[in-house]
C-alpha cells in the first residue's frame, strides 16, 4: 500500500510537471497562475502546493527534470573524450547542442527558459538557480582549458576565465537562436564545427621543422668551342 502511494504521488509530481510545462510554454512563466496549472493537471490547487512550495521551486522541477539528460551528456562526452582535455572541451561543449537536438521535452523547457521567462521578483529563485547552472558549466569548461594549458597544448596568452566564458556564449547563443525558430539550421552539424573552430583557435602553434639549406646546383660548363679544320686542296 505504502508503495502504491509513493507511485500516486510521483505520477502526480510528473503530471504536474508536464501541464507546468505546457502552461509555461503558451502563456509565459510571468503569466501563468497556479490554478492554471492545477486546472490543466486535472489536480487541486492543494495538490501542488504539496509537491512544491510556490511557481518558483515548479519552474527550476521543470528545468532539473529537463537538465538531467544533459548532465549525463556531459560525463559521457569526458569518457569518449580520454585524456585529451581539448577534445574533453569539445565534447563537453557539444553534448548540451545533441540532447537539445534529440529531445523535445528539452526544447520546450529551453525554449520557457530562453523565450518565455520574466526574471521578476517572484522568479529571482530562478535566475539564481540559472547563474549557479551556467557557473558550474563554465567551472567545467575552465577546468579542462587549465589542463591543457598544463600541457602546453594551449597558444600563450590565454586568459582561462575568459576563454571559458566565450565558449560558453557561443553554445549558449547557438541553442538560444536555434530555439527561435528548430528548422532554421542543423542545431548539431552547425554547433560541432563553430565549437570546433574555437577550440581549434586555441591551440598552441605546432613547432616547425628545421629547414635545411639546399645548395644550389653548379652552373653548367659553357660548351666547349668546336675546332676549325683547314679547307681542303
């Protein structure tokens, strides 16, 4: 009996998970009331305040229950990857971009996330759960860059924080356009060479080898002067 209800209240949670996602989705997170989403869950406004304390701790259930996919994307992308911190990066990189592209539960929560959220006072749990996500994610990027760089495999000059920060841009700006408008471009083809670009751009110059001096070629001798004979008598 005791596992039956625990089951009840995990399909309920789920189903209140996907009418919010719906809601969200076609009314706004700012605009979008509780009882909106009680009534589309066929659930008691009740019911949801005990899965979740207000719109705030719903909206960030939506997007860790969306964000989990990811995650695992990301440790397998360092698994395929070895030892190579830069193809670490790239992978790590890339992996957001492929679930994105499989996934349509993410690409409704990515396109709430990006399109259809007000960062108001009610929601500044939200933006703050947003930043804590972005930061870990770019701590990842930073972490591997620092490994290359020990290595020697990055070109000198870097700044580690920086060159995190804009690859992180970039694969944000990628989903973030791509979310606008799916059928615009091939989310993963177009993302997997503009990240390989950058990392590309990244690289320390490969030592050149030593040239050796080829010598030149001896002039040819002028030709020898042909001998005169006497005219004949």
């Amino acid at each position: 009996m005791v596992r039956r209800t625990k089951a009840d209240a995990l399909a309920t949670r789920h189903q209140i998970l996907d009418a919010a996602e719906a809601e969200f989705l076609a009314r706004g997170v700012a605009h979008t009331r509780l009882q909106d989403v009680a009534a589309a869950a066929g659930v008691t406004r009740g019911a949801i305040y005990w899965h979740f304390q207000d719109k705030a701790e719903l909206f960030n259930a939506m997007m860790e229950r969306a964000f989990l996919p990811c995650e695992g994307a990301a440790e397998r992308a360092l698994a395929v990857a070895g030892d190579d911190p830069l193809a670490q990066l790239h992978e790590m990189a890339v992996a957001p971009l492929r679930v994105l592209a499989e996934s349509e539960q993410v690409q409704r929560v990515f396109r709430i996330a990006m399109h259809q959220t007000e960062y108001t006072a009610e929601l500044a749990p939200v933006q703050e759960r947003y930043l804590e996500g972005s930061g870990e994610f770019q701590q990842q990027l930073a972490e591997a860059l620092q490994r290359a760089d020990a290595l020697g495999w990055l070109r000198p000059g870097l700044t580690i924080k920086a060159v995190a920060l804009g690859l992180f841009a970039l694969v944000d700006g990628l989903m973030h356009h791509w979310t606008l408008r799916p059928g615009g471009f091939d989310l993963v083809v177009c993302g997997e060479a503009a990240v390989r670009a950058y990392v590309d751009g990244l690289r320390a110059a490969l030592p050149q080898a030593p040239t050796t001096a080829v010598p030149a070629a001896p002039a040819p001798a002028p030709p020898a002067p042909r001998s005169r004979r006497a005219p004949s008598t």
